[in-house]
C-alpha cells in the first residue's frame, strides 16, 4: 500500500520552503506520492456545503498556490515521488490547455504525473470561470474524452458537444503513454459509474460503507459497466469536515472507451 501526504500549499503557512520540504522528507521517508489542489477564490460570504447547510469556506483557501506549477517546482527538486492533483476542477478549463500543462508536468518530472480531476462544486467559481454549473455530468464526461485525444497520436482531432479540436498536431506528448493516470472523485451513483469507466483511481472524500450499499455487485462482467464497484472495503473512515487535506483512495477503473473489465477497487491512500 502506498501512502501519499498533501502538500502545504494552502493556507496561511504555505511557502515555497514549506512545500520543497515536505516533499522532499516525503520522498526520503518513501512515500508514493504528494498531492496538491486547486481552488479558484474563497468567498467571503456563505456558500452551499458539500455535505449540506451552508457556511463560509474554510479560511485556509484565502491562499492557494496554483496546483500544476507548484508541482512543476516540486519535480525539479525531486527524483521518484508521483506528483498528484486532488483536484483540479476540469470545467474551469480548456482540454487542450490542461492537456498540455499536464504533458509539461510528466515530462518534467520524469513520468511522475497523476492527473485527479474534479467537475467543480462551488457556484461563484462557476461564475469566475464563465462555465454553467449544468455543463457538470455529461460536459465533465466529454472534457475527460477530449483531454485523452490530446494526450493520443497526432493528428488530434475531436468533435463533441462542448468541446472540439480541429485537426492539429499538439506537442510534447506526456512521457507515460496515454498520459498520466487519471483520477476522480464524487460519491454520487452517477459519480461512481463514472469511476468505473473512465478512472484510474478514485478519490471518495472520506465515504462511509452505506455508500456502497445497492453498488456493485463484486466485481464486473467484460463489457458490464452497471456494476462499477466491487463489495465495500471492510472497514473505511468516518465521513470528514470540509477542509484542503481530504481522505484519499486508490482505485483501478475502466478506461474512457466504455470498457469495463477491470472493477475498480478501493484502496486506502
């Protein structure tokens, strides 16, 4: 089992310093991966929570360092540690833009990306972005599809409702075929479908087993992508505060071509 540690990015007491140091006694301490997130703005008014009610965002995202850059940095002062974000929020960008900037992250680092995405949950960064909060589901599931092209063999070409790339070459290539891994959350039915069939990895924010429940069925038949989820792990954390370091999971899912024989599987991170 791998362990991973957040990066001290957000907050009041990140520093470049900071960061570096941590990820550095990560690395000699032999952890798999550090991980760091994305947050637009922090309103200064209360907004909708993820887990209900409605409240002021936690203080520490007054301060957040971009996500990609602050790995970018990390990679060059370090060798074998993977370089995760958990998450950057697709819809507040351009496919081919993030596809790029995480093309430049492997290539830096080596091979180290891990690419965990997010759809956004806060109205007022949907606001900043310029994007519908209703473009989530079906426009996160088409960014995801777009993003691979990209990442695929030139020419890249791609048609879809919301995204398009005319034919074009769009180089350099991330270092891991394919592209680096790519990992999701949400805890939702739909979220979990999702999971199984374009996931590499699944980030569950600190679930409890009644999520399961009516999920799965052990496992997956080939091609069978009603079932995405194994039987529920035997014992997994409370549910947890909203706060920057957040539970995380690892998971092997289907890939973005519906294919779903491999079930995703949960594993503590």
């Amino acid at each position: 089992m791998d362990l991973g540690i957040a990066l001290p990015h957000v907050g009041p007491h990140a520093s470049r310093e900071a960061i570096v140091r941590v990820a550095q006694e990560a690395e000699r301490l032999d952890y798999g991966a550090v991980w760091v997130l994305e947050r637009l703005l922090r309103p200064t008014f209360p907004i909708p929570q993820p887990r209900g009610g409605s409240g002021l965002m936690p203080e520490a995202y007054a301060v957040v360092y971009e996500p990609i850059e602050t790995l970018v940095y990390v990679a060059a002062k370090t060798e074998r540690i993977r370089l995760g974000t958990s998450v950057i929020d697709a819809l507040f960008h351009a496919p081919v833009v993030l596809a790029k900037r995480f093309a430049a992250l492997d290539q830096f680092s080596g091979g180290r990306a891990i690419a965990g995405l997010g759809q956004g949950a806060t109205a007022p960064e949907f606001e900043t972005a310029n994007v519908p909060m209703k473009r989530r589901g079906a426009g996160f599931e088409e960014f995801i599809r777009a993003l691979k092209a990209a990442w695929g063999p030139d020419p890249v070409k791609f048609e879809g409702r919301f995204y398009k790339i005319p034919e074009s070459q769009i180089n350099p290539k991330p270092v891991q075929p394919g592209g680096p891994p790519i990992w999701g959350g949400g805890t939702a039915p739909a979220a979990l479908e999702r999971a199984a069939r374009y996931f590499d990895g699944w980030f569950p924010n600190g679930p409890d087993s009644s999520m399961f429940e009516g999920v799965g069925t052990g496992g997956l038949a080939q091609g069978d992508c009603r079932s995405p989820l194994g039987p529920a792990p035997a014992s997994s954390p409370p549910p947890m505060p909203w706060s920057p370091l957040e539970a995380s999971w690892v998971g092997t899912g289907g890939d973005a071509q519906g294919d779903c024989r491999r079930p995703l599987s949960l594993l503590p991170m």
